[in-house]
C-alpha cells in the first residue's frame, strides 16, 4: 500500500507543517517567523482552514492522537476496498479464459460450417 495514501501528515506541503502552526498558536516563533506564517496564512485559504482547525484542536498531544487515529481509520478503509476488490474477481480467472476461447472456437467453427454451405 502507498505510503503517501496512509500517512496524512507526509502530505503536507515544505514549511506549512503542523509542528510550525503549532509553534505560531503557542506563540513560540520568532517575530520574523511569526511575521512570514502570517502572510502565507493570509494569502492561503486552506492554511487558514488549517490553523483554525488546529486552533479548535486544543493541546498538541491531542492533534497527535487524532491524527493516529485518522491514520488507522484511513488504513481500514483502504483495506476493506481492497479486500471487496478482491472478493469481486471470479475465484478461477484460467476457468473464464478458457471459457472465452472455447466461445470464440465455437463462433469461428459455426461461421466456417456456414459459409461451406452457401
């Protein structure tokens, strides 16, 4: 299973991690850095979105815990599709091949038996 699909906060974009919105809500960043999320966040909506989810959240031991938990829950999803996947596949694939030959055999044989008698 990829990676990418199972682990949300891999898919964060450089420099707009959670730690660094964690850091600005806690008040911990520098004024220079402090100034520049600032921007960014003014100019990103989803940033926005983001900080104020975040904000909601409440202490970063929680956000971490829901994140693990949205991890798992995303990982069982994922493989319940695969698992109905698999179930929808025909048990013997070499029986269903066979099958299509035998149909295309006998379609061939039934044209060749009726042009022979015209």
């Amino acid at each position: 299973m990829n990676d990418e699909l199972t682990n949300i906060p891999s898919n964060q974009a450089p420099g707009n991690n959670q730690e660094k919105l964690l850091q600005y809500l806690d008040k911990s960043l520098s004024d220079a850095e402090r100034a520049a999320l600032e921007q960014e966040i003014k100019d990103d909506p989803f940033l926005q979105d983001a900080l104020e989810g975040l904000a909601q959240a409440g202490s970063s031991t929680s956000l971490h815990q829901t994140v693990q938990d949205l991890n798992q829950s995303l990982r069982k999803q994922l493989q319940q599709q695969k698992n109905k996947r698999k179930k929808k596949r025909p048990a013997n694939m070499s029986l269903l091949y066979m099958s299509i030959a035998l149909i295309l055999f006998l379609a061939v044989i039934s044209y060749l038996v009726i042009k022979k008698m015209q």
